[in-house]
C-alpha cells in the first residue's frame, strides 16, 4: 500500500521506496501506472 500526503496548495507526496515525489495532482507509482488522486 503506498502512503500519500496532500499538501496546503494541493500539492501530493506520494512515499514511493522511502522517497516522496512532488506530483501535480497526479501520483505517478512505480510499476503501478498512474494514480488519480
């Protein structure tokens, strides 16, 4: 299960592999295809 954090301006971290990754709205997850949030 990957975890996910929405920041105040809407900006998602998504925890991919110990490391949060700065989307727009979207978060891409390794092998997983993209992940509408």
């Amino acid at each position: 299960e990957q975890g996910y954090e929405i920041g105040r301006d809407g900006t998602v971290f998504v925890d991919v592999s110990g490391d949060k990754v700065k989307v727009g709205g979207k978060a891409y997850i390794a092998l997983q295809g993209e992940v509408n949030l």
